[in-house]
C-alpha cells in the first residue's frame, strides 16, 4: 500500500542532503564565520557555537543516511514495510525539512540584511542625492554653450 512513500523516501533524502551540506557552501561559510558566544564575543552567536554546529550537522546527516538505509532495504525487501517504519522515515524527512526550511530563512534574512553600521532610509526620496539644480549645457570638448 505505500510502496511509493518508501521510494520517494530514498530518493529525497539524499537531495535534501545536497542541498543542507553541500549545495548551500554551508561548509565554506561555517570555516570562515567566528562563531564565539555572545557573553565572550558581543558580535557571537546565542547558541550556534562551532562544536554545536558540527554536533547537530553529523547528527542530520547520520539521521538521513540511516532513513535513506531503511527506504532501501525495504524497496530491497529486506525489512518488512510497517507503521513503525513509515513513522522513522516521516520523523527523518521531517527533520532534514524543517533543518532546510530553517537554513533558507536564516540565509535569505542574512542576504537581505542591511550593511552593519548604515541606517535603512524610511523612503527613497531621503535616499537619493540632492538635486543641484539646471546644468549649463556642455558644447563639443566640454566648453560650456
């Protein structure tokens, strides 16, 4: 009745994956962010430390290799299909999911934020230069006309 929910669970996973580890330069970024907490650092991060990081990434990506394993041996008929089963695989493309929705929302707002140390302008006419006014007309070799 759900061989398609198994399929379809091998074949997310890992593209889900891809996309939290590799597709995002999460890596590059993470090497080149200090990441101190903010009672040692003011400009550090609440929770994110490094080692966190690294804690909780190694543990995304074992929970959906393992949930990639178990789509397999069950498309392999290996382990019979079951509710216990579908739930495992539910809670692991729940989680790779939420973790993806989570990184894409946190780098659209740091892509979208204003540069540190310049005000946001309210309206874009406080924004433009001020108009200096007419300009003499410019003849041939910038001789004024």
């Amino acid at each position: 009745m759900f061989p398609d929910f198994y399929a379809t669970a091998a074949q997310v996973l890992p593209v889900l994956m891809l996309a939290l580890i590799w597709e995002s330069r999460f890596l590059d970024r993470l090497g080149n962010q200090n990441r101190q907490l903010r009672r040692t650092d003011p400009n550090g991060v609440l929770f994110w430390t490094r080692p966190r990081v690294r804690a909780y990434s190694l543990f995304i990506v074992v929970v959906i290799m393992l949930g990639t394993a178990l789509a397999l041996l069950v498309l392999a008929e290996a382990l019979p299909p079951g509710p216990v089963l579908r739930a495992v695989l539910t809670i692991c493309l729940l989680l790779a999911s939420a973790t993806l929705l989570t990184r894409v929302i946190v780098d659209v707002i740091d892509a979208t934020a204003p540069p540190a140390g310049r005000a946001v302008p309210s309206s874009s006419a406080e924004s433009a230069p001020p108009d200096p006014g007419p300009h003499p007309p410019v003849g041939v070799g910038g001789e004024a006309g």
